[in-house]
C-alpha cells in the first residue's frame, strides 16, 4: 500500500572564517574538524553506495560560505596540515596504547580513519571537494541545493527588502559558477522565514524552500496534512517544513542521540 515519500535532507553550513595573519586560529579548526568529521565521510558513503549499485536519493544544501572555504587554497593547505597532525599523533597513541586491549583497538581504528580521509582528500578529490560534490550531483543521486549568501537570518533583514534580494541573488549567481546550473531549491539560513520570502526566492527561479515546523503549522490556512506535506505558496514556491522528532534526534543534546551517554563527545580530546 502506497503511503508516501520519505524526503532526506542534510543541511552543510560553516561560518566564513580564514585568518592568514595568523598561522593557527582556533576558529579555523571548525572547518577542519567538519571535513574530517562530516564532508569526506559523506562523499565516501555516496560514493560507496553508487558503486554497490544502490540507487539512493538524498539532498544537502551546500552554503556559499563553505564552498567559498573549500576552494580557499590557503585553508585547504592548512587541513592538510591538520590531518597530517591527527595522523602524526594517532601514530603516538599507538605506541603509546600498546598492549591495552581496551584502547588500542580504538586508536588503531582513529589511525585508519584518518589515514583513508587523507587518502581521499589528497587523492581522489585532489583537495577539490566542491567538484566532489558536483561530480555526485551529476550522477543524479544526490541534489545539491544553496542557501543565502552569507547565511543570514532572512526575517531580520526584513526592513532592508533589498538585503534579502541580493542574498538570493548572489548564491544562485554563486551556485551557478560553481555547479555550472541553478539551484531547484534553498535551505533559509536557521530556517528562518517570514511572509513574503517566498516572492524573492520566486525571482531567482528557485521552486521549493525549507523552513522550520512552525512556519508550516501555523501557516494561513492550517495545513491539513501539518508538516508532512508540502506547501505552496501564493507565488507558486512550494515550501517544505521539518520533521520536529527528527530534528530532535540528530541535533537536540538533551533528547537526541548528540546528549546520548554512549555518544562520543567531539569536544573531548586526549588531555
């Protein structure tokens, strides 16, 4: 019995930060630990499921201020830096956690890892990862779509109508030079909206938006499907509400896996 679709959607979204008068900048280690983290494994996955022959389908939104990071020449010079690092000191815990059957196993895993995400990187994505990215939306698996040019919270913008223009303007302009095609769709920046973004979404061609739960719920006249159906708008852009209990379980750290107690905690280190 058919019941309907289950539409995936991974939202990518760093802070511009790149400090070259500096030679290390604490802030800096956000991208390079989310490259580590997040963007090669996902790139390693897509691809792993392409060649296992799955035919999957998922979209992520890619920022203008993380793309403009990952072909910053200066950064990635400086994650290869930083991977070396993490290789150089997962070397050490291995010498160090000999004989320990409790934490070598884990170190030897920290070691592969590290050692295939800087494979990858070197290697097969030639420290290109936006053409990574765009060589998986080509496959058609997976959508790339944008968000605002510099993530700004569009509703607070509402006074300057000229602002919130030229955000969608410059990242479809930015989507373009980058993915060689314009975007079908925007992720608002903290999924923020206000009545009346859909109209300058509309005039960059753009045809669907996601926004937070309450921007659908209570929404004029009440959806009757709530969140679990799109909507369209008055302009003709058709906006899409997240899912609240599956939000809370990737990103809440109190009811979600992030403050479960057998969740690593990525701000721990060996000290």
């Amino acid at each position: 019995m058919h019941k309907g679709y289950l539409c995936i959607v991974l939202h990518a979204h760093l802070p511009y930060i790149r400090h070259p008068e500096h030679d290390y900048f604490l802030e800096e280690n956000w991208l390079y630990e989310a490259i580590t983290e997040t963007y090669i494994p996902l790139l390693d996955m897509f691809e792993r499921l392409i060649n296992d022959g799955i035919d999957f389908r998922i979209t992520l939104s890619l920022s203008p201020t993380l793309i403009e990071m990952f072909n910053d020449d200066l950064l990635m010079a400086r994650y290869k830096r930083y991977i070396e690092r993490l290789i150089e000191l997962s070397e050490k815990e291995l010498y160090r956690t000999k004989g320990d059957i409790h934490f070598k196993p884990i170190v030897k895993m920290y070691h592969q890892r590290f050692k295939r995400i800087q494979y990858l990187f070197e290697s097969a994505y030639v420290k290109d990862l936006t053409s990574a990215f765009r060589a998986l939306q080509d496959t058609g698996n997976v959508e790339i779509i944008t968000s605002a040019a510099t993530h700004a919270f569009l509703p607070n913008l509402s006074m300057y109508p000229q602002a919130i223009r030229a955000q969608c303007k410059i990242a479809v302009s930015h989507y373009w030079n980058h993915f060689h095609t314009y975007p079908k769709g925007i992720w608002l920046p903290e999924c923020g909206y206000m009545p009346g973004i859909e109209k300058y979404i509309q005039e960059e061609g753009i045809k669907f938006f996601f926004l937070d739960t309450h921007g659908i719920l209570y929404g004029t006249p009440s959806p009757s499907y709530g969140v679990y159906a799109p909507v369209e708008c008055p302009a003709g852009v058709i906006a899409f509400g997240r899912d609240v209990e599956t939000s809370k379980q990737v990103w809440s750290s109190i009811e979600g896996y992030p403050g479960d107690f057998d969740y690593r905690d990525f701000y721990r280190d060996i000290g």
